[in-house]
C-alpha cells in the first residue's frame, strides 16, 4: 500500500465547487455511521453484519470521493476497506488497537470532508503528515496479516522493536498506534463550558429542531386545501354526468320492452348514493383541513414564543465594557438601557449582542467628547450612550445613540476625497444620507490615530455585513454637535421569512419579501444603456437592471427580445432590478441556513422547501448587491432568443446510485446535454420509477443496497413490457469477471466509472439513443 502522497496529488481542481458541497453533506453521515459501528464491532468484534455493515458504506463514500476527484480520501477510504476486508475473513482479529487506528482514519476522512468545499489542497499542505501517517498505521495493520515475520522484526510504525509475544490463532495488531508525528486535530479532552451560555446554546439547538418540526407540520397541512379543491372538482363532475343521466332518462323509449329503464334507475340510485357519499367526504376534509391548520398555526406559535429571549440578555455585558472604555479614554459616559423586557428571537439575540458592543464602543470612540470639551460646549457630563429596542410593524427596531459631538460632515468629505472613494463633485450632488453610508466602507475611518479600539477602518462595515446577513438593514443619523443615532431594522425571526419565489434558468430562488420594493414588467424599448450598464427609470428614478442568472453562474437563458421581470430592491448603492425568468408568487417559507462548514457564500441567506418538495435557495439580495458592486460580472449580458431545445430533450432517463454526489452530478450532465433526467436512490426506488413513468434509458449503479444493479437489470429483461429498454451499467470494477456479469445479466454497455467516464457515458448514451 502506497502511503506517499504528493502536493501534484492534493491539488484538484474540480469543474463544480457544488459538487464537493454536496459530497461533504454526503460523507458527513456516512461517516458518523462509520465511526458508530466501529466502537460498536470493538464490543462486538465477531459480528459479520458489522462489518459488512461497513464495507458498504466505505464503498459508497469511496465512489462519491472518487466522483469529485478526492484522491486523498480516495486512498484513506481504501486502506481501510483493505483491513476490514481482512476482518471479514476471519484472518485479522478486532481489539482496542486495531479500532483506535481505524478511528484515527475516520477522523482523518471526516476532517478531509469538511475542508473538501473550502481548499483542501491548502489544509493538507499544512497538515502533510496526515494522510501518510493514517496510510502507515493502516498498512502496518495489513502487514501483520501478510507478512507477520517483517512487522515483529520492525515493529509498529514510530516503534524502535517489536516485543515478543505467543503465536495467536488469529493475529492481532493491537500494538499498531496511531504514530505520534500525526497532526490531524485531536478531540478536547476538556469538559463542556457550563453555565448560562451553554445551556442558551442546547435550549437554542432543541428550539430550532421543534421549530423545523412545527414548520413541516404547518406546510404538510396546507396539503389538504388543494386536496379537497379536486374533490370539489370531483364532485362537479358527478353534477354533470348526473346532468346527461337525466337527459338519457327523458328519451324516447323504443317499440319493444328493453331493460335500459330499470338500469338508469338502478344506476341513479346508486350515483345518488356516491354524491352524497363524496359530499359527506369533502366536508369531513375540509373540517379536517380547518382543524389540522389551527393546531398547526398554533403549535408553530408556541415554539416561537419558547425561542424569543429578553432584549437584557443581549446588552448584559455593555455596562463593564462601557464602564472599562471610559476609563481608558479618560471619558465620563453612562449608560442607559431600554427596552430590556423586549422579546427576541435567540437567534437574532446572539448576533445582535456583538453588534451592540461594536456600536457602543465605537460612540465612546468617536462620538463622546472627553470633559473639558464638553464643558466648553455648555453639556452635561457624563456624556450618554443611549441602547433601547422594539417592535413595530411586524419589526424589530434597535437604536444605539450618543450625545456626542455628531458626525462632522465636512470632514467626512474631505476623508472620502483624500480616500479616492469618490470627488468632490460627485460628493456635492449627495445628501447627507448617502454621505453617511461612506461610514460602512470597509477600511474607512474618520480618526487619525489608531487606537486599540479603533481607527483601523474596521467595525462599521462589519455590522452592516452582519445586518444584512440577518435580512435587515441599518441607517446612521447624526446632528453636528448634539450625537448620532445608528437604527437597525431586523427580522422577528429568521426561521420563517415571507417570500417572492421565482425561476431563474429552471431554478427556483426566493427574495425576502420586506426588501421586495417592487416587482414590474420591463419592456425592451424601456431600456437605456444596453450593453454597458442597462437601466430603467420607475417613477422617476433610475434603476440598474442585472441579470440574476449570469450573476449565479447560470445558463443564460434570458431573451434580448424581451419582455422580461424586473424584481426590484432598494440596496445603499442604489435601486436595483433584478431580471428573472417567471415570478410564482409569494410563499412563506421555512428558512434553513446553510451548513457554516461549506464557507461562505455572499448573496445566499439559506435554503427551503417549497409545498411540492422541490428545493429553493433564498437570496440576501442586500448582500448580492454589496459584494457585486462594481465587478463586470454581474452586469447583465441579454443573449439572443434560442430555439426550443434539441430532440434530445424529449428523452427520458433514469440515473440510479447509492451516492447523492454520483447521481447529482449524473443528472447535472444529462440534462446538459438536453435530456430528461430523473433519479433515483437504490434499485427498489428504481423499479417503482420504471413502473409509474415510461423511459428511455436506465443507468444503473453496480452495487447498491437492498435491490443491487444487477438484480434490476435481471427484473427488467424479466419485464415484457421493459423487455428491450436500453441500460447502461456503471461501476468502479473494471475486472473482466464483472463485465462479463454485467452483459450477462442484460446491460447493453458497461462503463467503468473512471477519468474519462462523463465521455464514455454520454458516447453511449448517444449510441443507444439514436435513431435506428
């Protein structure tokens, strides 16, 4: 076993960063599983289903690693199949030593998962020795199997000798340590922090699992309105055979006796009986619908109500901190506090909390003027740094204020200037609020000496930053002489958002609707500026219009022959329309954020599930505008209208495999090409598929649990009905005993998934569709 490794090895460039997004949700589980069954075979170290148990899902989490191009894992994964593969054979005994080793390996995997959206590449150049040392302790537990005469002689890996013991009928590694020199991250051996912060953080966690259960309740039972509209439909459609039986019993009876009378009563009779039956139905459901609805809405209420925390858990630690700035600046500042009973969502409390001391230090810093000078202006000492929040109008409302010496706004001029931000002419037609928001530029500071509290340029911008990615907003208002007043407007919550959802390129995207000012129909001939920067004017106003789609890095699918949708959006730089394919409408959704180890992803406020399960990303379109402006990217390209799409198009595929990377990246390169793709997770999945929808053409994973590829491909060919139904069999195996198992069970072609299988596979997939 090669346990070298190679910085040529590391550095993968995959074509979809989505893709290592994906599969590090995918090896999270599998790899959790992985490390339970592994502390429960140390328990159990004869049981079989174990093992299997594991080899299974170190196959699975191989092939989807080797999918996105992650030889690390790659090879991490495989050495630890090689040992298992030894268990399972009864030649390799399972103790603590062996266990230890291969948790070692799952650590090293999972940690490798994680850094895998991110750059792997630089985390195991930091951490070199990582995958050659689990490699080593992995391959030395092999070569007590293979060659235990050498391992005895040289010892574990890190050892000096190895240390006799009495032949065994099965060998044993125990004495295989992990090596010493491994720099993978080791777990805290320290206890939990206790206290109020831990437990605010437990009690937030079990919240946020009882809020997403109220929300599926909440849209599971909006299920039942639209269920019943079709019994309605239903009904109306018995009215109206019900009608046409009338009209048949008032013709003309004929000259002989026929038995069609006493049927037609008969067969009123009974369809009398069937609409009050269906009647009697939809009312039982509508009754349902209306109660399942209440519990709902107020079982959702309950749970947000047990999230809410008072507004005095956010600003305890604000009195020493101002207390101690004070000091340090020779300032004499008090604090006062209102609004302490407001209640906020724990969420929002959390981040709030180190935005307040962002602010409060930056009003002592710059806004309160030491004694003397405050004497000299006829104020009151000390100075006062005012904190107060509130609710209105379905917001949350926080206000940090002083009663300083303001913002000086002529200075503020002359700083952005000598910064280059903006002229002096530009800066002359600006009012005073588009002045201020010079403020929240990064790196931009009034004061000329650093402190170590401030003066650096950095504060400002990070609040707003950290508003925005709370869907809310913040103004500065300031009077020269009297203080300045810094308003956040947030959220009630951040779990549930109330939203516009629209189709961009075939994908479904959402803007919150609180920052939605506007949504309206743009005609070509409105436009200005068509290929540098085209705009509109709405009531009087100019509004930039940029192509969502070329922003997200989609197709491009937007017409220059127009019309198109404009959502719009008021940002600090400015009004913008965003150009989307279709607007469907306002939706309440059930806001889930994105995995914090994936990184971060300007623009994208979480994700969320529509009532018809197809998946939508919520947009923070203040944050989209923030980090675009300026950049050429995001300016909208109108490309010419396409034609319908190719033939292909009309083709219907089905794409099975275990793996969710594999299958997504699958469905990602049929549809590419044109084709209708569906999925599905396993063989039993599959067979349902083929049975309620007519394909053509299967591709079907090899191994799978529960129905495996072959068995399908065996089903089908069983099928008359699938009988010639073209299937494509992919695996990782490129033996010759495989393949030719594969084409006796009924593949046409047999593809083995390697460098070139997105070529080979569309080659055969084009073969095998093409027209005879």
């Amino acid at each position: 076993m090669d346990s070298g490794s190679t910085k040529a090895d590391w550095a993968m460039n995959p074509e979809d960063q989505s893709l290592l997004e994906l599969f590090a949700r995918e090896a999270e589980p599998q790899m959790a599983l992985v490390v339970q069954r592994l502390l429960e075979l140390e328990q159990a170290p004869d049981s079989q289903p174990l093992v299997d148990e594991l080899l299974r899902a170190l196959h699975s989490l191989k092939g989807a690693a080797r999918v996105v191009g992650l030889d690390p894992i790659v090879r991490v994964v495989h050495a630890m199949e090689d040992c298992l593969a030894l268990v399972r054979d009864r030649r390799l005994s399972v103790g603590s030593g062996e266990v230890d080793v291969l948790l070692r390996a799952a650590d090293g995997i999972q940690a490798m998962a994680r850094q895998a959206p991110r750059d792997l590449a630089a985390w195991l150049e930091s951490h070199r020795s990582v995958v050659p040392d689990i490699l080593e302790s992995l391959a030395h537990l092999v070569a007590q199997v293979r060659d235990p005469l050498k391992v005895r002689k040289t010892g574990p890996p890190g050892a000096g000798a190895a240390e006799a013991g009495a032949a065994q009928p099965l060998m044993s590694a125990g004495t295989a340590p992990m090596p010493a020199s491994s720099s993978l991250p080791q777990p805290s051996s320290e206890p939990e922090p206790a206290g109020m912060a831990w437990s605010k953080r437990w009690e937030a966690e079990r919240l946020n699992r009882l809020m997403t259960l109220a929300g599926q309740a909440l849209s599971d039972a909006r299920w039942l309105g639209p269920f019943v509209d079709k019994l309605q439909a239903l009904r109306r459609r018995h009215a109206e055979g019900d009608r046409l039986l009338g009209q048949l019993r008032g013709a003309e009876p004929g000259t002989a006796p026929s038995p069609v009378p006493g049927l037609v009563e008969d067969l009123s009779k009974l369809w009398a009986d069937c609409a009050d039956s269906l009647g009697s139905c939809c009312e039982a459901l509508r009754e349902h619908d209306r109660r399942t609805a209440q519990w709902s809405h107020r079982l959702y209420l309950e749970v947000l109500l047990a999230r809410v925390r008072p507004f005095a858990e956010a600003v305890r630690r604000l009195p020493r901190l101002v207390r101690d700035l004070a000091r340090a600046t020779g300032k004499e500042v008090r604090l006062a506090i209102e609004g302490q009973g407001t209640r906020i969502d724990c969420e929002i409390l959390e981040r709030v909390e180190q935005l307040l001391m962002h602010l409060v230090r930056n009003a002592i810093d710059h806004g309160c003027e030491l004694p003397e000078e405050r004497r000299r202006a006829g104020k009151p000492l000390p100075a006062v740094v005012r904190v107060e929040a509130g609710v209105e109008a379905h917001e949350l409302w926080i206000r940090v204020a002083d009663d300083g010496r303001g913002v000086d706004l002529a200075r503020l001029r002359d700083c952005v200037v000598r910064s280059g931000r903006a002229s002096a002419e530009a800066l002359a037609r600006m009012n005073e609020a588009a002045l201020l928001e010079f403020l929240f530029e990064p790196g931009f500071s009034l004061k000329e000496c650093v402190t170590s509290d401030s003066g650096r340029g950095v504060g400002l911008d990070v609040v707003r930053e950290a508003v925005h990615a709370m869907r809310g907003r913040i103004q500065v208002f300031t009077q020269p002489g009297c203080g300045t007043c810094f308003e956040l407007r947030l959220p009630l919550t951040l779990s549930v958002v109330r939203t516009l959802v629209v189709e961009v390129a075939t994908e479904v995207y959402a803007f919150p609707l609180d920052q939605v000012e506007r949504v309206t129909r743009v005609m070509p001939e409105d436009v200005d500026g068509l290929g540098e920067q085209p705009f509109v004017r709405v009531q009087g106003q100019t509004v930039a219009l940029v192509s969502l789609e070329s922003l997200l890095g989609l197709e491009p699918r937007l017409s220059s022959a127009g019309p198109w949708w404009a959502v719009m959006v008021r940002t600090a730089q400015g009004m913008y329309g965003w150009l989307v394919d279709r607007c469907l409408g306002e939706r309440e959704l059930l806001l889930q954020p994105l995995d914090p180890r994936l990184g971060r992803f300007p623009g994208l406020s979480g994700t969320a599930v529509l009532e018809d399960g197809r998946p939508v990303v919520v947009l923070a379109p203040l944050e989209l505008a923030a980090a675009t402006q300026g950049a050429r990217n995001w300016r909208i390209e109108m490309r010419p209208a396409r034609a319908a799409h190719p033939p292909a198009g009309q083709r219907r595929i089905l794409a099975v495999d275990d793996s969710a990377t594999a299958r997504e990246m699958t469905r990602r390169l049929l549809t590419q090409r044109g084709y209708q793709a569906d999925v599905a997770g396993d063989g039993w999945e599959a067979w349902q598929a083929l049975h309620q929808h007519p394909y053509d053409l299967v591709l079907t994973d090899l191994e799978m649990p529960g129905l495996d590829g072959l068995e399908l491909i065996r089903r089908i060919r069983r099928d008359p009905r699938l009988l010639h139904l073209p299937v494509i069999l992919m695996t990782w195996r490129a033996d010759e005993a495989g393949r030719r198992r594969g084409y006796e069970a009924g593949a046409n072609v047999y593809v083995v998934k390697d460098g070139q299988v997105a070529s080979m596979l569309m080659a055969a997939v084009e073969r095998l569709l093409a027209p005879s």
